[in-house]
C-alpha cells in the first residue's frame, strides 16, 4: 500500500514500517529523523472543551496539525514544564539516551544507539523533539521517554496518574 513494506527482521525489533493509527499515516524505520510533539495530560482541559473539540474535526491534516499546535501554544492546563526542574528532568532525559547510549546486545565493533538527538523544545505544556531512529522504534523511544519522566516529575509534584497524555505526533 506505501512505498515499502517492513523487513521481517525490523518487525521483530518493533519498527512498524508504514502504519496507521487511526488518522494519519506514519513511518517507523531505523535510520529515519522524526518529529515528535507530545504534550501535558491536562493540556486539552476538558473544562474548555468547548475551545478546543472542533480541532477533532478539522479534515485537512495539515489545517488540523497547525490548529493543534496554536492551541497548545496558548499554554493551557497546570504548564509543569514551567517548573525549571520538571523541564530539566526532560532535558536530561533526552540528552541522556541521546547521545551515545550503547546497546548492551551490540555485535563486537558494531555501534548501535537508541537515537541520536537533534533537537529538542520545551514548552510550558508540550514538547518538541527531533531525532534520528536508532536501535530503538520511535514509539518505544517516545513511551520510554514519557514513563520515565513522567514518574519522575509526578514524584516532584507529589502527584499520581498521568503526567503525559497518551499519544504523540509525528
């Protein structure tokens, strides 16, 4: 149906080719720089529902994703990442596994990384990440980012439940 189908050996790994999740079409492939945006649990308050539930039915993606962008922007919900240490966790976070992070399982003189981290923006209420895909497929690159910190500034706040919303955006 895309331009390439997934190589058996990458499936094994959790790189998931083309696929979809419902809305739109995305790529997980080793070697592939992404954009990732993922935001605050509490971003989209579902007290000011009626300011953002027409987004939902926005059809011109690219309309839609701009839209999305422009209301997380306003900086809605608590903004956690306001607090200059919950933002620093997720910087560290990042840079952390981004930068050289070797796989235990490596092949003697074989480097292999998670993910090279190219940049990074955060927010009040979302951030912005670009990287190149390594060992690791980028949705388990995004849920090991997100678990992480997310227990980790949860404890700083003395909070339970979630921290991140559910999904991101590629």
């Amino acid at each position: 149906r895309w331009s390439s189908p997934p190589k058996v050996e990458n499936l094994k790994q959790g790189f998931r080719g083309w696929h979809e999740r419902g809305y739109l079409p995305h790529r997980d492939e080793q070697g592939l720089t992404q954009f990732v945006t993922f935001h605050l649990a509490d971003s989209f308050p579902e007290s000011l529902r009626s300011e953002w539930e027409h987004l939902a039915k926005i059809e011109d993606d690219r309309e839609q994703r701009k839209q999305l962008e422009a209301y997380l922007d306003q900086g809605r919900g608590e903004c956690h990442l306001r607090n200059p240490e919950i933002a620093k966790l997720v910087e560290d976070n990042f840079r952390q596994f981004g930068e050289g992070c070797w796989s235990q399982t490596r092949a003697p003189g074989v480097s292999a990384v998670r993910y090279e981290l190219r940049a990074w923006c955060i927010m009040p209420n979302h951030v912005h990440v670009l990287f190149k895909v390594g060992l690791a497929s980028m949705s388990e690159t995004v849920g090991a980012w997100k678990k992480h910190t997310g227990r980790l500034a949860n404890k700083l706040l003395g909070k339970t439940g979630a921290f991140w919303a559910e999904d991101y955006f590629d």
